[in-house]
C-alpha cells in the first residue's frame, strides 16, 4: 500500500511533466495547418494563373556559334561612343576601357562590365580596318584592334586606319563593316559597302530620309549581302517572352499601344563633350558634311556640330531615329505590325534652346487601320518621370519599364483588365485581382547589377544594356554582332534583317516627314511611295 | 493559481500568471521568426540582396561586399533561411531556448543594425509603420534578450524532460 500510494503521485508527476514539456507543441501543429493552407492556396493561385500564361517557362538557350568555322575580318567606320560599343562586342576593347573597367570592378564589385566583357565569345575574327574623320577616335580604333585583354584568343596585329571608307571597302580581305557614323552617312556607306561585296552591321536609324531608305533596301536585295541594323532589343529575351504570351492571346485585342521616352539630362539630349582635341587639324570637316543639305565653313559651331550632331536634322533625325526606332523596333519585335498606314507627329525645342532644330519633346501618332490599333509615342528630355511603355488590350495590360518595377533589365508586369471578358468568371471567384500583376517577369532578379547614371538606367531599363541567357548577364550588343557574323557564316538573315530594317526605316521617315511638314504621312506599300 | 510560484532560474521566482506571460511571448516570437524562415525556403526567389543592397549606416559595405560576391550570397541566404527556421522551431517549442533566444537577437539586432530608423538614413522601400531609433526589430531583440534571462522552456517546453534526464 504504502508503495502503492508513493507511486501514485510519482506518474501522476511525470503525466503533468510530460504534458508540460509537451504543451507548445499543438501550437506547432496550428502552424502547419496554416503554412500547409497558404502553400495549396499559392499553388492554386499559381496553377489558375501561370499555366494559362506562360507555357514554356524556360530562358532562351544559349545558341552554340558557328564562330569556329570561317575566320572573319571586320572594319569599322565610325569609331564614336557607339562605334566602339559595337567593336568591343565583337571582341575588342582599348586599353584604356579594359584597364578602367577592370578598376571599376576592382572597386565596386557590383560593376559587372569588365567581367562580362571578359566572359563573351570569341567571335574568331579580327579588326583590321578602322576609319574614323576624328584622329582621335581613329587612333582608338586602332588601340583596340591590339589590345591582348580580350575574350578568347589574342589579337593578330594592328588595323590599318583608312581616311576615307572607300579605300577600306576597297580592302579584298575585309568581309564585312560596321557602320557607327552619324546617320547621314549611313545609306551611302551601307549601299557602297554591299556593292562592294561586303556585309554590313549598321547602326540605327538606318537612314535618314525616306528615299535613302528605298535606295538601301533596293540595294542590299540585289546584292544579296547580310544587313544587320543594330536594334540590340532583338536579341532581349524579355521581348520574346512578351512575344510568346501576347501570341497566346492572353492580353485580347490590342487596340492601343503607349511607347514613352524619358530623359532629363544634357547628355541624354545630346549635349555631349566636345572633345579638347577637336580642331581643323584632327577633323575632316569637310568629308563630314559632304552629304548634308546645309554646309558650314569649319569653325565653333562646326565643332558643336560635329560632336553633337543628333541635335540637328542635317545630319540625323534627333529623337525618331535615336530612340523611337528603338521602341518601334521592340515593339514590331513583339507584334510584328510592320510599317502604319498613316502617321502623324508634333512637338517642339521647349527646354534645349541651344540653337538645335530637332524638337526635345515629340509625340508619333501611328495608326494601323488594318489591325484596329493605334501606336502612341511620346518623349521629353526634361522630365525624368519613367512612364514605361504599355501594350493595352481588353482583358490585360502588359506594362514595360517604367513604374512597373520589374527590375533593371527590361522586364514586364501583365495585369488583367477589371473588365476583361477572358478573365471575368476569375475576376469574380477572386483568383485573379486587377489590382495585381497576374504575370510579372523580372529577369535577373537574383542578380545585381551597378547601373548608375541615368541614362545608363534609361537603357537599362529598355533591356538595351543587358540580357540573361540561361541566367548569365550578357551584353545584347555582343548577341546581335554574334548574330550578324553567324548569318554571314551560315548564309541565313540576321535578326534585324534588311526586311525589319525597311520597316524602321520608312516608319521613322514617316514620323519625321510628318514633323517637318505638318502634316499627316500615309504609307502607299503598291507603289512604296509616301503620299 | 497566481499563488503557485515557480523557480526560472537559482535566483528567480515567479507566480503562474507570470510565467505563463513570458511562455507566451516565447511562443509568439518563435510563430514570428519560423514563419520568416520558412516563407523564405518556400519562395525560390528570395533573396537576402535586396535588404543588403539597401542598407545603411555602418553595415553598409560589408552589406555591399556580400552581395557583390556569389559564394558569400548564397550563404548570407542559407544563414537566413534555415538560421530563422531553426530558432524559430526552438522558441516554439522550448528546446535549447536559451541558446535559440541569443541567437534570434543576434539576428534581429543585425537586422536593425543593417538598417537602422535613424534621421537622415532614408530607404528605397517605405517602413510599415512609423519609426524613429525605435522599431520592432530593436524591441523584439530586446524581448528575446529579456526571454534569455529569464528561461521558461525548462519549466514548459521540451527542455523539461530534457533538463530532467541530464538531472537524472
């Protein structure tokens, strides 16, 4: 008994022992019951939304290249800014660019921009003619086409610095050029260059004038040599996956498009250096405006000329064929809408009065009567308040850039419409909330990135600075020359083909007429005529 | 029931009501910091870069180091993830909770330290509330710092019978 009764108190002990040690452990089990309801709720949420929209999830293969089996000579013509982006994405860099990015990656690790020009392809080819009218700019060139610090194997020798570019299309061991020069150069050196047997990379705008882009487009079909036009969009992945869910009909008829342009600095309207070493010795002036309509004798104004020639139509179109044909490009990249039937344009110098005669804020009116769409675009250069661009259908919006905080690499949010009829019995169950996005793509988004001007941002964001390939960052400047060189391998069209070319080409000489003139352009495809 | 007192530590004594408080808050803060883990190991997104990259004040270029270097990155996001779950799973149920509190305040005062409310520090990401010096991370690292003195896993939570077989 008295065994009996001290075990008593001892098990009951040990039950309240065990039950207290025990007694957080039903709050654990509230806890699953509840992660296990969020986690079927996310699913659900994800299976009603995803499967309909994206139905191949995967990034783009990287394209093995045909870069080993034709070794390939390029020349430049145009060793500016532009130029030599281009020419570092086949591969070559001066010394003064390898040195200083890789000081910069030194000191912020977060600049990516000597480690993924290190990890490129080699593109196996060699740059041996530079021709450039500014000897500074030609002696880069020619730095450059030196320089060991490069992807894959080390240089051959010096280019050869041509002063005129017909004495480097003359050059039988040149297969093809890049064409970086202001854009009233472009078709003449585009039509010479293929009428001399070479390929040509050109830089957009194409043309200039509506006439020169017949004259290139008649040309370059004759002659059946590859163009390229440098719209690097067409190798951002981000503008495939568009594509692909805009193909899917997922954002229903598309009857208004908004492509905006933001920028809110000198040296995004143009007003670049002028550089110290600028004079009548190490210019030819001359040769420079050759083509122009209006001609200047050398002098200060000359020189503001020279190096900021965008501002003037004499020489581009400023904002149509600078940053319009890049939007209209992505865009056609995405719905393929070709050149409108009608367009019509306005806008004015309301912030730059600095004696330029193309306008810094412009508007394009595109109308495709034939798709029941309109394409809007509008730009300042005094306003850094990013609008994005939209593509506006009945059951959804897909919004680009802009406040859609997608990330810095040319992302897209797709939300769906309060009152889309694709989407309404899900609009009504709760699935799907209009307030949110239904897809959001945000490439690179575990991957960070030091884009730290402005304008470096602007481009950013537009997907023209970078791309991902199988999550890697790369340069899409360097996929377009690597595309350009695998068709002229391969005896396939580029991207940007002559064809896509045309269709900038007309569109912006369009949008450009309209501004001059007034009034409303229409596009006669029968008889390619502007009325 | 208030009358009952209870022995946290050699020196400590406190009434139900007393204890039952801070078991409470115990089990609060372990739902919180397990709940932060997890949502982290179930989202493939996640990263810790975008906090780092956005820290100021004395941290912010180790911050900026971490993020700038892939190896440390990734395991910045392990520490996270799992270092958030296990503590959390810990202060819930009272197993090694003395050793899980030090390590959720070392946590959360890191938090606050990478980004501390002070004047003139601004953020890209608007805060949820309004703070100043203050917030709760400052005020739950505190309340894990007071939960580390005063122990209560030995007396409810699975430390009991572990703390009775080491007796044993």
């Amino acid at each position: 008994m008295s065994e009996n009764s001290n075990q008593t108190p001892s098990a009951d002990q040990n039950r309240r022992n065990f039950l207290k040690a025990l007694a957080t452990v039903p709050v654990l089990g509230l806890f699953l019951v509840n992660l296990w309801q969020k986690l079927r709720r996310d699913e659900l949420k994800r299976k009603n939304i995803l499967t309909d929209l994206i139905q191949e999830k995967k990034a783009p293969a990287v394209i093995s290249g045909l870069s080993d089996s034709k070794h390939l000579n390029l020349g430049v013509i145009g060793y500016g800014g532009r130029g030599s982006h281009l020419v570092r994405g086949a591969g070559f860099a001066t010394k003064g660019w390898t040195d200083d990015a890789y000081m910069r990656t030194k000191k912020n690790n977060l600049d990516k921009a000597f480690p993924t020009f290190m990890s490129q392809e080699d593109l196996n080819c060699s740059l041996v003619g530079v021709c450039d009218l500014f000897d500074v700019n030609a002696e880069l060139g020619l730095d450059a086409s030196q320089n060991d610090v490069r992807p894959g194997r080390k240089s051959n020798s010096s280019a050869t610095r041509y002063r005129h570019y017909s004495d480097l299309l003359a050059q039988d061991d040149i297969d093809g050029v890049i064409i970086a020069t202001p854009d009233h150069w472009h078709s003449r050196i585009t039509i010479d260059a293929a009428k001399a047997g070479k390929h040509v990379y050109c830089e957009k705008g194409l043309t200039r004038t509506f006439q020169e882009a017949l004259d290139v487009y008649d040309t370059i079909k004759e002659t059946g040599m590859i163009l390229q036009l440098g719209h690097q969009n067409r190798q951002v992945e981000a503008n495939d996956k568009a594509k692909r869910i805009i193909d899917q009909g997922l954002l229903g008829p598309i009857n208004l498009v908004e492509l905006t342009t933001n920028r809110n600095s000198p040296w995004g309207a143009w007003v670049w250096n002028i550089h110290k070493d600028g004079n009548n010795k190490t210019i030819d002036w001359d040769l420079f405006q050759e083509p122009s309509p209006n001609k200047i004798p050398f002098g200060e104004e000359a020189l503001k000329r020279f190096f900021r020639w965008r501002c003037w139509y004499d020489y581009g179109t400023g904002l149509s064929g600078d940053l319009f044909s890049h939007d209209y490009d992505a865009l056609n990249q995405i719905l393929g809408m070709g050149i409108p039937k009608y367009a019509s344009s306005s806008g004015g110098i309301y912030y730059y009065k600095d004696g330029r005669d193309v306008p810094d804020v412009w508007h394009v009116t595109l109308e495709y009567p034939d798709r029941d769409m309109t394409v809007l675009y509008s730009a300042t250069l005094s306003s850094n308040n990013s609008r994005g661009n939209r593509i506006m259908g009945h059951d959804a919006t897909m919004m680009m850039g802009g406040q859609s905080n997608v990330g810095s690499v040319g992302g897209f949010i797709v939300t769906a419409d309060s009152e889309s009829t694709q989407y309404r019995e899900r609009l009504k169950n709760g699935v799907i909330n209009s307030k949110y996005p239904i897809f959001s793509y945000s490439p690179g988004s575990k991957q960070i990135d030091g884009v730290t001007s402005a304008t470096s941002q602007y481009f950013a964001n537009k997907g023209l600075l970078y791309t991902y390939r199988e999550g890697k960052r790369v340069d899409p400047t360097h996929l377009h020359i690597k595309d350009w060189l695998d068709a002229i391998r391969s005896g396939t069209q580029p991207k940007c083909n002559i064809d896509i070319a045309f269709q900038e080409a007309v569109t912006c000489a369009m949008a450009t007429e309209s501004y001059l003139t007034g009034r409303r352009v229409e596009w006669d495809p029968v008889k390619r005529r502007l009325i | 029931m208030a009358g009952q007192t209870h022995k946290l530590t050699s020196s400590i004594i406190v009434n139900n009501p007393q204890l039952y408080g801070l078991v409470t808050l115990r089990v609060l803060i372990g739902w919180h910091i397990l709940y932060e883990g997890v949502s982290k190991l179930i989202n493939p997104y996640w990263s810790s870069a975008a906090y780092l990259l956005d820290s100021k004040w004395i941290f912010s270029d180790l911050a900026k180091t971490i993020v700038s270097n892939p190896t440390l990155l990734t395991i910045s996001d392990y520490v996270n993830m799992w270092g958030l779950t296990l503590v959390g799973l810990c202060l819930l149920l009272g197993v090694f909770s003395r050793q899980a509190a030090l390590a959720g305040m070392v946590f959360i005062l890191l938090y606050y330290l990478f980004a501390p409310p002070f004047l003139g520090l601004e953020y890209s990401k608007p805060g949820e509330g309004s703070y100043i010096i203050v917030n709760k991370n400052l005020i739950e690292a505190c309340a894990l710092f007071v939960l580390y003195y005063f122990p209560t896993s030995h007396l409810i939570g699975l430390d009991r019978i572990l703390s009775k077989s080491e007796t044993n």
